[in-house]
C-alpha cells in the first residue's frame, strides 16, 4: 500500500481539549480523547499513522506546523478560535508542503459571529471541511489519502 504508515498530524487548536463538556449542542459529546482514538483508527485503515494533539498555546501550535513543513507531513487542522485572526498561524500553513486540510466541528460560516466568518487557514488548505462533526476529521483523513494518491 502506496502510504502505509504515512505520518499525517491532527492538529487541534484552543479550547478543543474541553470537546464532550464544551457547548455540547454545538461541539457534541465526544470528548478529545474519544476524537484522538477514532482518529487513529480510520487512519489506520488509510494506512496512516496519525498523531493527534491539542494546545491552547498559539506558539506550540507554530512549533507541530514548522515541524510538519520540515518533515513535510500531512496536516488535518482545527485551528479552533486562530483560524479567525492569528497571522502566526498564517505564515505557518504558508510553508507547507503536504496536503493541509482545514476542518471545524461547526460550520463557522453559518454561525452568528462575524469574526467566525474569516479563516486564515482557509487560504493554505487544500480543502475545508466544515459543519459535518466529529466526522469531518475522518472526511479531512480521507482527502488526504486522495490527494496522496494523485501524486
Ligand atoms: C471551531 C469553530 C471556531 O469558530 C471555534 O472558535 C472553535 C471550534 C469548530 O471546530 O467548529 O473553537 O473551529
């Protein structure tokens, strides 16, 4: 199999760790936990190795995405509250070279806020997946398998 045991990152973003207590009605029950282990297994049936983490600090986050364009790994991100205005986090997508994919649990765009409504992540990736869930994360998993076997 062309990507077996391929690295892809999961990269999570502010507040994500409190997935299952969070605005259940927006963000549903499934804890990150419970994220990071269905999020192993459809890799695995991908043939992906995936790593999945969260921070609430925006230079950690820096850190996994300039690690990721060194090594160039797949990344699937829920930048969380810094795709609406973080440049940092501008400038890290912009260096990378594997596939991103940008995912949310909501659909920012149908959301009341305005500040939801601008993504800097948006214009790196090379697909967003919003307003499908937790299921969005195996969507985003899925198009990179895809854009991986184009190549
Ligand atoms: C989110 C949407 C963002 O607007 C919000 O700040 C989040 C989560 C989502 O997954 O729906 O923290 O990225």
């Amino acid at each position: 199999m062309s990507n077996a045991l391929k690295k892809v990152l999961v990269l999570n973003g502010p507040n994500l760790g409190r997935l299952g207590k969070r605005q259940p009605e927006i963000y549903g029950h499934t804890t990150l936990k419970e994220l990071g282990a269905m999020c192993v297994g459809w890799g695995h049936e991908l043939g992906f190795a995936v790593d999945v983490r969260q921070t609430n600090h925006e230079g950690d986050m820096v850190d996994w995405l300039n690690d990721a364009a060194d090594k160039e790994i797949p990344v699937v991100l829920n930048a969380a509250a810094w795709t609406h205005y973080s440049y940092a986090i501008y400038d890290a997508c912009a260096q990378l070279t594997a596939p991103l994919i940008e995912v949310h649990i909501s659909e920012p765009l149908e959301r009341p806020e305005v500040f939801r409504h601008t993504s800097v992540v948006t214009p790196h990736a090379a697909a967003v997946v919003a307003g499908k869930g937790i299921d969005g994360y195996r969507e985003a998993l899925e198009v990179i398998a895809t854009k991986l076997d184009k190549v």
